[in-house]
C-alpha cells in the first residue's frame, strides 16, 4: 500500500496527539489526587468544637434578657477569618442553646455588657416588633458606668445633685443632629490622691436612644468613661489598662436593670456586674465601692447576688472555617 504525503502527515498528527493527550491525562491524575486528599485532611482538622455558656436572667415564652459579656458583638451577618471563642455573636450563641429561633429586640456595644433582651421567632407570629416598640416607648435602661473623674465639675458636686438631665443634640453616624436626653446619678466617687486613680461611678438611664449617647454625654460633663475609645481619654485609658488591667476591648458601660411593661408583659431583668469591672472596682477603687452599695441598692442595683436565679444553659457551635491559603 503507497500512502501519500497528505495521509502519512495526518496519521504522525493523530499518533501523536493520541500520546500526548493519554499521558498528559495520566500525570494530571496522578498529581491532583493528592492534593484532593490534602485539602480533605486540612479541613477535617481546621473544624473544631467551640463550647461556652449563656447565661438566662429572665425569660417568658415569648423572650429571654441574656447576659452579655464585655468584648462580644450582638450580631453580624459574614464571617471573615477563623472563628474564636470571643468572635461568635451573642445571636448565633443564643440560638444555639435554646435551640430555636432568636431575634433582638435591641443592641449593646461590642465593648459594653449587661442585659440583652431577644424574642423567639413563632409560626403564629414575631414578638419582636410588639417589644421593640415597647422598648422605645417605655422601657428604663440602668446602666452602671466607671468615668475619670472625681464627680467634680466647674466646682459643682455632681453627687450632691442626685438624679439630674442632660439634655443635648447629638450627630448620628451620618452627621445629621438629633435631640438626646440622658438622667445621670454621681454615685461615688475620689480624687487622685496617694496614688489612686480619680474616677467615678455613675448611673445612667437614657430617655432617647441615640448613637454613642450615654458615652457622648458623659464625656461632654468632662468624666469620660473609661475605655472609651471613641469618646473618652486615650492615655487615661492606656494608663488603665498597662497598669491596672483594664480589657483591651472594654468600655465600662454596663446595663444592670432593664424595666419594661405593657398590658400583656412585664419585663423586670437584672445583671450583676460583669467580674471585669468589679475586680477593677474591688482593687483599684474599694472607697467608690463602699460609698456606692447602699446608693444602689437604693436604686434596685445589686452589683453581685448569688440568690438570684438565672438559668445557665451551654452551646457547641463547629467552627468549619478553612485555612486561608487553600
């Protein structure tokens, strides 16, 4: 058989495209199947077990006030990077131990603690319009905060004013003045004398619920709070915390009492102190201590009450987060 030069040309291509393609398969094979088992081994060992507690101070079947911790956002929607214990939202660690469907009712600071209500989501319908109207209308928020400052302004004893108003517009996040008022109580407080810190503490509760407002406020009566990153003192706050162990993400703004009422609930919800602020209160500040627990308690403030029930409940949230480089 005589084939010409066109078929011989068309038979060398097709051979040699046949071995090209057979081998080229087979070596690629042969290296990503391992790299499908490393990905594989990598995010079996990346997913962990991260376990904590809430803590349920009050409850109905409609609601729960939870205890949040200093350092811990309510709630975000997108993870970014690997999760840790202190990362994962007080929403996502709520419905995790109850086991249902969660709302919040309203928000805390990522650097502040207290009292967080939340409703349950229903099939006959959600709660948490009914309560966050209630909450604007007609709640009373007690906070406790820690301020620099004695309790002394333009020679005025703040402590001798009892329950007093500051009434001043505030700018929200995007510039746009609005009206905010806060009721203040000086509690306690002591100069800077024989080398304790000046500070104060103080109660707050707020009638509008403005950005930043009990912060704004107090910083604009000079007794910014303490850790306040935004609006309080840089230096009296690295001085807290290099010397006297203040957290790094903590501004000493704590919600203790949340009161609120309606015709169909009553909501009456306590926190104790968060252990950060009281150790700072029991070490740096014993005489504001002694001064303040029988003003409080005047209030309904208890900072500590091992009588109290609260129900304590654990969660297990997996962390199935993959390392970054793959």
């Amino acid at each position: 058989m005589c084939w010409s030069p066109g078929v011989v040309s068309r038979v060398l291509l097709f051979a040699c495209l046949h071995f090209y393609l057979t081998h080229s398969f087979t070596a690629s094979r042969t290296a990503v199947q391992p790299l499908r088992n490393t990905v594989r081994t990598f995010a079996t060992e990346a997913a962990v077990q991260i376990e904590g507690n809430i803590t349920i101070v009050a409850k109905s079947d409609d609601y729960l006030v939870v205890d949040k911790p200093p350092s811990v956002v309510c709630h975000h929607s997108e993870w970014t990077g690997s999760r840790s214990q202190q990362e994962i939202p007080m929403l996502q660690r709520v419905r995790q131990a109850v086991g249902s469907r969660i709302n919040l009712v309203h928000r805390l600071d990522r650097v502040c603690s207290g009292c967080l209500l939340v409703t349950y989501q229903k099939d006959d319908g959600d709660m948490t319009a009914i309560f966050s109207q209630a909450m604007a209308e007609n709640a009373t928020k007690t906070y406790i905060a820690l301020v620099r400052g004695e309790g002394i302004l333009h020679g005025e004893d703040l402590k001798q004013k009892g329950w007093f108003l500051v009434d001043r517009p505030i700018k929200n996040e995007r510039g746009v003045l609005h009206e905010a008022s806060t009721w203040f109580r000086f509690v306690a407080g002591q100069p800077e004398v024989d080398g304790q810190p000046r500070a104060s503490l103080v109660l707050a509760r707020p009638r509008t619920g403005r950005w930043h407002q009990i912060r704004r406020h107090l910083n604009g009566l000079s007794h910014p709070i303490l850790g306040d990153s935004s609006h309080g003192n840089s230096k009296v706050n690295q001085e807290w915390r290099s010397q006297r162990g203040m957290l790094p993400e903590r501004t000493c703004l704590h919600l203790a009492r949340l009161q609120l009422s309606t015709e169909t609930f009553q909501i009456d919800a306590r926190s104790n102190l968060a252990p950060d602020m009281l150790k700072l209160l029991q070490v740096h500040l014993p005489a504001v201590l002694e001064e303040a627990l029988p003003l409080l308690h005047e209030e309904g403030i208890t900072l500590v009450d091992n009588d109290r029930e609260v129900e304590i409940l654990p969660y297990t949230i997996a962390d199935e987060t993959q390392p970054n480089d793959i």
